[in-house]
C-alpha cells in the first residue's frame, strides 16, 4: 500500500510541476507565428525559448509517442507486461518457500524463471529500436516545432526580467 502511495504521490507531483505548463492548443499550434529562422543563431535561440515555454506540450508529445511506440509493438508491451507483472506476482505471492513433492521451490527460482523467460522475450520485442524511435521521432518534432514557431512579445520581457 505504501508502493501505491509514492506512486500517487509522484503522478500528483508530475501533474502540478509538468502538466500545470501545458499552453493552450492555440497558442502550441498558432500557424500565425511561424516563420522560417534566418540563420543558425536565431534557431537556437528561438529553440531555448520555446523548449522552456512549451516544455508541458513537448512532455506530453513525448508521452504520446511513448503510448504510441508500445501498442505499435506488441511483443514489447507482452514482455514489459510478463516481467512487471512476474515481478509483482513473486512478490506478492512467493516470499516464503513452495514444497512441490520432493523440490522446493523459493524466490530465487521463481525469479531465475523469470529472467530465463522474460529476457529473450524482451530481446525479441527490440526496446533499444523502439527506445531509439522514440528519440528520433520526439526530437524532429519538438526541435522542428521549436526552431519555426516565432516566441511571442512575451520573450522580450523574459531577458529584461532575468537580467534585473
């Protein structure tokens, strides 16, 4: 129960620190301000702003994608669902030693089959692709969204007030 609590307690703190950013989706999706950068430093520049202005937007994109890469492979989702969920059960269900006729099984067994299952299972599901997709795909987004959207009047009282 004190598992479920810190999880609570993490998801409530993510909400208010990550997800109380998100901006509106017309001001994420304003095709109003977007305009080619003329040069390198203007691209950079536009994208430090815009990463820290729209970080509640690019984490829920990266969310996204997440959820999207998962159910895109099912053989991963199937071996991250089989090993959290052995873990769990194990846990739960296997702390103390199991007498089955003559052997005994204890949680060093369990967790052994486990791993001898779980491991060629999620070899198979190929995560470090999908992990790399997941890289790929976020940052052409968020890089590209960032570098074309103009900031807003608002990013000129940013530096006045970071320098007072």
């Amino acid at each position: 129960m004190d598992v479920l609590m810190r999880v609570t307690d993490t998801i409530k703190s993510f909400r208010e620190t990550r997800l109380s950013a998100l901006r509106p989706p017309t001001e994420f999706f304003d095709y109003h301000r977007i305009s080619r950068p003329a040069d390198l430093n203007q691209a950079t520049q536009r994208i430090t702003y815009n990463t820290r202005y729209f970080s509640g937007n690019y984490v829920l994109i990266i969310a996204i994608l997440a959820v999207y890469a998962l159910i895109k492979n099912p053989l991963l989702l199937i071996a991250l669902g089989f090993l959290v969920g052995g873990f769990i059960a194990i846990n739960r269900f296997g702390p103390e030693p199991l007498q089955m006729g003559e052997h005994t099984i204890t949680q060093k067994h369990l967790y052994t089959a486990l791993f001898v299952i779980g491991l060629p299972l999620l070899f198979f599901a190929s995560p470090v692709l999908t992990f790399f997709w997941l890289v790929g795909a976020s940052g052409v987004l968020i890089l590209g969204h960032a570098s074309f959207i103009e900031p807003g009047v608002e990013s000129e009282y940013a530096t006045v007030q970071d320098s007072v």
